[in-house]
C-alpha cells in the first residue's frame, strides 16, 4: 500500500476519502482554491497545498498543478473524487506518466465508455442489453429516419457524445423526424463538437436503476447490487436508494451479471457503476457506465456493509478484492437525501450565503450506524458561487423501506440550517408523499407530484407566532410566564414598544413573512398572560431554555393546547423549527423602522448572490409598478430577474449591463 494520498477534489467527497485513507493510516494530501482555503476538506487532511483561484478552471481542473502538489508532497496516489478531473482520462494518463497511481480506471476503460455508440457496440458484443435502437456510423437523414420508421414511434434521438440529458430529441411521429434530427445534431455539433446521433425506441415511463461494480487487477470482477436512482429532477438525481422496490432475485442477479459483462468488456478495474433503464415490467437495458465512485455510492456501503473507498485504495494499490461475490449480501434499505442550498419554489436557484446555523442529529460519520452525514461544510462556512452547492448528504438505514422512510423524514425534520434556503421542507414532504411511499418510481415521479410537493406556502399559524414571541421574551430575560416581574424590564419604555395599558405591563411585537405582517400584542393582568393576534385574546403561557440565540427550546401553552419548536434568531430573523417544518419570521425592528414606512415592502433591490448583470429594463427617472422587471442577473449559469418591491421611480441605477455584482450589493434606488 502507497503511504500519501492526495485528494484532487472538494466538499463532502473529499473529507469521505479523508476518513477512510486515515482510518488505513495513509498520509493525507488536500488540493484547495482560494474559496477554499478554510474548507473542511483542508482541516480533514495532514497537509494541503494551494493550487489556484475560486474557479474549477484555476484550481480543481488543473492537472498540472494537481501533479505539482503531488510532487512537492510525496503522494504516490491521487484521488479524484467525482466531477471535476474523474473522468478526464488525459488526467489518468498523466497521473500515469508521472508514476503517480490514479485512484480509478485504466484511461482506456474511460474513454471506451465515453461515446456513447462506440459503448453500445462493445456492449452488444458482450450480450448487455440494449434498447433497440441504431448506433451505428451511417448519419444519413434519409437512413436514420428510415431506422426510426423501423424502430416504431416514438423514438429518441440522442447525441452520441451527449450525457446527462443534453442533446436529446422525442420524436413522436415519422413527419416531425427530419426536423427534429437536424436541431438534435445542431446542438451536438456546438455543445460537445460531434454531431453523431443514435436513435432509441422512447420508453414512456422507465426507472433508473444502477449496478456498482467493482473490479481488480487480478481479474475479479463482483456486483454491489442495485441502486434505484428514479427520482430525479432535470437529470440531477434527488434521493437514491438500495435495494431498488420490487427487485427480484432473479432480476436482481441478471441485472448484476450483466453489469459484470460490462465492465470486463472493457477491462475495467476499480469501482464503476453501470447504469440502466428498466421498463415498468422489469425489462432493462444498458444506458451508460459511470467511471468513477458516485454521489450516492453511501447507500450501497449500508447495505452490503463495505466500505468501498478502502476497497478503491486497496485495488490501486495491487491487492486484490476482499470478497468474493458469494459473500456479498443485502443487509435492510438504505436512503441518501442531497441537501442542497437552494429554493424549491423558485426553480431551485442556488441560495448563496453563510450557514450560520448547521447540526444534524447527534451521529457517527462514516460508520455503519443506522444515520450517516456525510458534509463538506461546517456552520460558519459559506456556500459560494464557484461549486455545486451541496451542503451535505443524509443516508440513513432501516431494517425495510418503511423503517428508513421514517426515520429519513424524522431526521430531516431535526435538521437546523440557517443561513441560505434549503430543499430539506422539500425532501420531507418528498419522502413522506404517497407516491413515493409506495414506491411508484419512475423518473416523472417529481413532476406527476408537483401539487403535492410543491403545496402554496400556509402563513405562520398562530402557534409559531406564540412560539417566536416566546423567543424573543426569553431574549428580554423573561425566560417564561413565571418570571418574577421583579426580572422583567423594570421599565417597559426599555423595551421597543413595550407600554403599560389596563394590566401591569404589555409589548407589541412585529413579525413579517413575505408580505404578511403580523402583529401580536401580548399583555399581563393579574398573574395572567393573553396573546392578542389575528383580533383573539388567547390565553398564554410560556418556558424557554436554552437562551443562546441559536439554541433556544421554546415551549408554549396557547389557549390550553401546547406547542414546541427550537427557535434560532439570527440575522433579524426567528426560525421556528416546529413540527418537522420550518417558518422564517423577520423581526420588525420598531426602534430602527421608527421613521420609514416603506421598510414593510424593502428587499429585491439588493443582488440575491454575486453575478453579472445581463440585461437592464429601466433608466433613472422611470415609473414603475410593483412586481415589474428592472433588470436581469446571471449567477451560477441562471439568470435571476430582479423586479421592483413596490410602486416608485427610479432614483438611481448603480452598475452596467456586464459589470460583476457582488452579493448583498444595492442595485437599483427606488424613491415612492
Ligand atoms: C432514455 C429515456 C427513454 N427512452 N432512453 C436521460 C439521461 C440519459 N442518461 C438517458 N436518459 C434517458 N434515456 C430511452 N430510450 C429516458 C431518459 C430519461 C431519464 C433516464 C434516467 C433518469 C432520468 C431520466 C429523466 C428523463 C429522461
């Protein structure tokens, strides 16, 4: 075994491969960009090396720097983790040139899987199952709407070069084919530089289900079994898990064997993971290999009990595999959630900004307990533009599916992340919708659900605001309804808008969410407290331990029921994790907003992230209407249109179409 490894990647994976090459004893080497300089990835190894600036391109795409920093090092091993330098196979060859072993397959295994017809020709030579389709070299219009004709409509047209869902065509009749065929082969020919085309039969409502295999290079070659990777959103996958629902023995050993056929088509060795598309009654065929260990390969280490990095280091370093296919098996069900920070009612544009806020449920990494984490961010960090914006992934294990559903959406809802937007209120209600409860996959699943899981957001119910009132008393030092009055602010001109009415003492309080703006009153009289909100007095009482402003378990008993949440104030902000959810109250500031009565409807105006302005709709001096464009932003490859909060003109524009904003920055001034 080599004694250094250096890891060419970021984020959660490489603090993964961390855990496990230190576990072996090896010496750690991370590579990090200047965002990253204080990462985790950094802290989680024995050494690190700056290799360049916040972009891929100037850092974790940068072979040559990567091998530098493996000579300076030591390292006789690099890591590439996935995305990024994994699939690159000039890299593999590099790494070889260099007498640096690369954690992954022969530069020949990736590029024979890196077309896709040239793919399909070796794995129909090795007997996997295809679609039937044609991918052959004739590119002939007339040839290929004639294969189409012969296939059956309808039929996909898909870039040979192609991946991930780019550059694919649904043709449904023979009329729209010649049309469609020419724009597949447009957008080919300028996204990958080839403009080679296959054609499918389309299969209307399939699964995605992949095999992991693992190979050495002693000639073994096993199956890990499925993952059911169905549930996936513009082709980025959402949940996966092991094994796949409905999986039989039977199925589940030709599917494998297969997978097996393939990678030795190839001579493949390491891990790699092939993926299929698998009709309703079961019928499968091969639809890519993915090279490399992927995102989602913690659900196939809970079930079968392997970890496969250690097996990743193990193979590269000579040894041959540990076990033999016989002694694999299937040990439960095992689910991973991507959290993401990024909004789900807003097209899932990344939320940029500082979590301030992140604790899971108490757990152990990277061991076989039954809720694993695997992060790359720690609270304080910040989620940048540059990367993907995974905040982490949840795996977690139950003896059955519906043991791991529950506990997936129970830990889901222990989650307490502040800071950016989340997909977490997403997962939950993903998790727990019916359809997926009973294992109605396919790769429609998110979008034939939408109603359900995207549901109109509900105001605060009058609980949450008992609940943050509550928070913001125990700030005051009135940690609950018992609190000697001897301890509450003596004079309650001290606090914003605290006054004394009929009883002895009353505040006001303003909590806004969206354009709501609630406004609640509570007052004491004789040894009682009411609640005043939504024009009902409710009787009130109220406990809060725990007082620091990120920690705060509030309890509170409003009009005889009982209600509970964990409040964490930050940034003028109450976050009500209550009931599995979360609600976000701003705090109105009655001191600060003492002379602005325009501050109910503020916001919009400021860049949501850093980007580039593309596009600008008004000039000073302009009118505009509440809601109307002002001006165009592009952030992380989305554009993001910034529209006007409120009726005004336009006093000021600060920036040019192409200059680069950065976050927070004032845009636009508007006057009313
Ligand atoms: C298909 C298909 C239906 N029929 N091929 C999408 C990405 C690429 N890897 C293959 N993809 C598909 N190929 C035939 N002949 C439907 C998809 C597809 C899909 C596949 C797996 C997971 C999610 C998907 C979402 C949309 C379309």
């Amino acid at each position: 075994m080599f004694n250094t490894l250096l890891i060419a990647n970021r984020g959660e994976i490489a603090c993964r491969v961390a855990a496990t090459a230190r576990r072996m004893g090896l010496r750690t080497v991370a590579v990090y960009s200047d965002a990253d300089a204080r990462a985790r990835h950094v802290a989680a190894c024995d050494t690190a090396v700056h290799i360049g600036g916040s972009e891929p391109r100037a850092s974790y795409l940068r072979a040559d720097a990567i091998l530098e920093a493996a000579r300076q090092t030591g390292a006789q091993a690099i890591h590439p983790g996935y995305g990024f330098l994994s699939e690159n196979e000039d890299f593999a060859e590099a790494c070889a040139a260099a007498g640096i072993v690369f954690v992954g397959p022969p530069n020949s295994a990736i590029a024979a899987m890196g077309s896709k017809s040239a793919a399909k020709t070796l794995m129909e030579k090795a007997g996997v199952p295809l679609v039937p389709g044609y991918h052959g070299d004739n590119q002939e219009p007339a040839f290929l709407q004639e294969q189409a004709d012969d296939i059956g409509y309808p039929v996909l047209i898909k870039a040979s070069a192609g991946g991930g869902g780019k550059g694919m065509r649904i043709v449904e009749s023979t009329g729209q084919f010649a049309e469609a065929l020419a724009s597949c082969k447009r957008e080919a020919a300028s996204s990958f530089g080839d403009d080679k085309v296959l054609i499918e039969r389309y299969l209307q409502k399939p699964r995605h289900i992949e095999i992991q295999v693992f190979a050495d290079t002693h000639g073994n070659c096993v199956y890990l079994f499925e993952r059911d990777c169905s549930v996936q959103r513009r082709h980025q996958k959402v949940v996966e898990e092991a094994p796949a629902p409905g999986m039989t023995e039977e199925r589940r050993s030709a599917m494998g064997e297969a997978a097996v056929a393939a990678a030795r088509a190839v001579s493949y060795v390491g891990a790699g993971t092939v993926e299929f598309i698998v009709e309703p009654d079961g019928r499968f065929y091969f639809m890519e290999m993915n090279t490399r260990l992927q995102v989602e390969h913690p659900v196939t280490e809970m079930i079968t009990g392997h970890d496969l990095v250690e097996w990743q280091l193990r193979v590269a370093a000579g040894q041959p595999l540990p076990v033999s296919q016989q002694d694999l098996t299937i040990t439960g069900h095992a689910i991973e959630a991507r959290i993401y920070a990024e909004n789900p009612d807003n097209g899932f544009l990344p939320s940029i900004g500082t979590l301030g806020t992140l604790r899971f449920p108490p757990h152990v990494e990277f061991t076989d307990g039954d809720i694993r984490v695997d992060g790359g961010v720690k609270a304080g960090d910040t989620i940048t533009p540059f990367y993907d914006p995974m905040i982490a992934k949840l795996i977690v294990r139950g003896s059955d599916r519906d043991q791991a559903l529950a506990r997936m959406g129970r830990v889901l809802g222990e989650i307490r992340c502040v800071g950016v937007q989340t997909n977490i209120a997403f997962l939950k209600r993903l998790i727990e919708d019916q359809a997926f409860a009973q294992a109605d996959l396919d790769t429609g699943l998110i979008e034939r659900r939408h109603d359900a899981l995207f549901p109109p957001a509900a105001p605060a119910s009058e609980d949450v605001l008992a609940l943050a009132v509550a928070a913001l008393l125990a700030r005051q030092g009135m940690a609950s309804s018992d609190t000697p009055r001897a301890q509450a602010p003596a004079d309650p001109w001290s606090v914003p808008d605290g006054w004394r009415v009929s009883g002895d003492y009353a505040q006001a309080f303003g909590l806004i969410e969206d354009s709501t703006h609630h406004e609640i009153t509570i007052e004491h009289v004789g040894q009682r407290w009411t609640l005043m909100v939504n024009n009902q007095a409710l009787a009130f009482d109220w406990t809060v331990t725990g007082a620091a402003d990120n920690d705060m378990k509030v309890r509170v008993r409003l009009d005889g029921h009982d209600a509970m949440a964990t409040v964490i104030i930050a940034d003028g902000r109450a976050h009500v994790f209550a009931a599995g959810g979360i609600k976000t109250l701003q705090i109105h500031d009655a001191v600060a907003h003492a002379d602005d009565e325009s501050s109910a409807h503020d916001g919009g105006l400021t860049a949501p992230m850093p980007g580039k302005i593309i596009s600008l709709t008004v000039k000073a001096g302009d009118k505009v209407s509440r809601g109307d464009a002002l001006l165009v932003m592009e952030a992380m490859k989305m554009e993001h249109t910034i529209t006007a909060p409120a009726d005004g003109t336009v006093e000021e524009v600060f920036f040019d179409v192409g200059d680069q904003v950065t976050d927070g920055a004032e845009l636009i001034s508007i006057s009313q």
